[in-house]
C-alpha cells in the first residue's frame, strides 16, 4: 500500500512540474497558464513541500 502511494504521489509531482516548465516557458505555447504563473509556482513548491513531507513520514515507518 505503501508503495502505490509513494507512485502516485510521484505521478502527480511530475504533472506538477510539467505544468509549471508549461507555464514559465512558452515551451507548448499554452497561454492560459502562462497567465498564472505565479499560481502554478507557488502550488508547485506547496505539492512538492506536502511529498516530502509524506515521503519522510512514510519511509520512517518501516
């Protein structure tokens, strides 16, 4: 069980990190998040605070 969370939250942290190389690059010519820049990078140092944090959590347990 553990593992499966550990890929998924992977998962969405990579969606996280597309979205944010999205928005700061004219990359995929996607002009909506390119708006909202900030927004996607703020969220993304949020996910990537809460995954680490789960991460440390859930590898101590064992």
């Amino acid at each position: 069980m553990k593992r499966v969370l550990l890929i998924t939250l992977s998962i969405i942290w990579c969606f996280s990190l597309m979205m944010l190389i999205a928005a700061l690059t004219d990359l995929f010519h996607i002009k909506v998040l390119h708006e909202y820049r900030l927004l996607v990078g703020l969220s993304f140092l949020l996910i990537s605070a809460i995954m680490r944090t789960s991460f440390k959590k859930l590898t101590s347990i064992e």
